[in-house]
C-alpha cells in the first residue's frame, strides 16, 4: 500500500518561505564569491561585505527555521 503525504500539512508557510529565500539566498552567494575572487580594490571589499551580510541573513533565517 501507498503512502502520500500532504507537504501542506506537513511544514508551515512561514516555513516554506523561509527555506525558499535561504535557497535563493545561497545561489546568489555562490557565484558571488566566484565573482570575487577576480577583482581588487574598494569594489572586492564591497563584495565582500554584501556576501558577509547575506551569509549572516541565512545563518539567521535557518536559525528561526528550526
């Protein structure tokens, strides 16, 4: 016999909104980080500085999330 699960059920929409920002979250710090590594100056420190911030945004969203 078959089992189905109501994901609906299962995990909150807060919940759900929180994983997908992190997710989208994470693919941006990806290929920022890429980015990065290319550039130097006052424009790398700046990069660098928005990937701490959003790095800290998704350490703060998955601590709300459990």
């Amino acid at each position: 016999m078959k089992t189905t699960y109501d994901l609906n059920q299962k995990y909150s929409t807060s919940t759900k909104a929180i994983h997908w920002i992190s997710t989208i979250l994470i693919l941006i710090l990806f290929p920022l980080d890429k980015y990065t590594t290319g550039i130097e100056g006052e424009e790398k420190l700046s990069l660098i500085q928005t990937h701490a911030l959003l790095g800290l945004e998704v350490l703060i969203l998955t601590l709300i999330r459990t």
